[in-house]
C-alpha cells in the first residue's frame, strides 16, 4: 500500500532540492540533508558491481557546505544553468525511521552562450527521513559513464 502523505512529502523535498539548485541557491543545498548524510555521484556500471568510489563522494553536510563555498570562491568553471526534471519517486522498504525511494531525474544545462544540452540522466536512490523531511544519503546514479568536467553544481 502506498503512503500518499509520505509520496507526497518526498515529492515536495525533490521538487524543492531541484528548484534551489535550478535557482542558483546554492547555499541551500546542504539543508536538504541530514547531518551526518551520504552524498554521492556515481555510474549505472560502478553502482551495480558495487564499487564505493564515485565522481563525486561527501559524508557530512559540512563537507556539502565546504563543496558550495568552493564553488563559489575557489571553483573557476563557464556560468551554467540547470533545469532539473524530477519524476515522481517509487518507495521502498522503511527501517530505523528511514524511507528508501528511487527516482529517476533529468538535467538540462545552459550554458552562458545559450547552448543547451541534455547533461545527466538516472535515478536518485535515497534514504530519506520524514521528519522534515532531509535526505541521510543520495547516491545519484547516472546512466552515462561519461562525466563533462564541468559537473561542478551539484546533482
């Protein structure tokens, strides 16, 4: 049986997470997350022969936090947009107050000249907490294994 309050709060915090990172809100990112979460990117391939290792690899919103302050004082990369399409995530089991869900995702970006490309596809496989709702992991899994060097704004 589905739970419709949960579907719909999970719902609400993809949508948010999208739109803050859609808007340039950069700051806001790590807020999405718990304290102690997981965050990670990866390939379809590392991930289903279970290679830990990814793109990108962060255990902790401090390290969330030390991310955006990099990219917005140290990183030097080509002003971009995303445009983030979120589908409707599929729960899965519940234990220790955690709600496992996958949902797949699509990312357009812009680039300053205008030129538009379709930059990641995949799923986004997370452990989410209700209260709040916050993410403890999102382990963001992209179809390609091909990565641009510029994936410098978060997923």
């Amino acid at each position: 049986m589905i739970d419709a309050d949960a579907l719909f709060r999970i719902s609400g915090l993809n949508a948010a997470y999208g739109a803050a990172i859609d808007a340039d809100r950069l700051e806001d990112w790590p807020g999405f997350f718990t304290e102690d979460c997981l965050y990670r990117i990866t390939t379809a391939d590392n991930h289903a022969r279970g290679y830990p290792a990814g793109v990108i690899h962060a255990e902790g919103r401090g390290m969330l936090t030390d991310r955006v302050t990099a990219l917005r004082s140290a990183n030097i990369y080509e002003r971009q947009r995303y445009r983030h399409i979120i589908g409707m995530p599929v729960l899965g089991e519940t234990s220790d107050g955690l709600i496992r869900t996958e949902t797949p995702f699509l990312v357009v970006r812009t680039m300053r000249n205008g030129h538009m490309d379709l930059f990641a596809t995949g799923l986004y496989l997370d452990r989410v907490t209700l209260n709040g709702p916050r993410l403890a992991e999102r382990v963001v899994v992209c179809d390609s294994d091909r990565f641009d060097t510029l994936l410098a704004i978060p997923l």
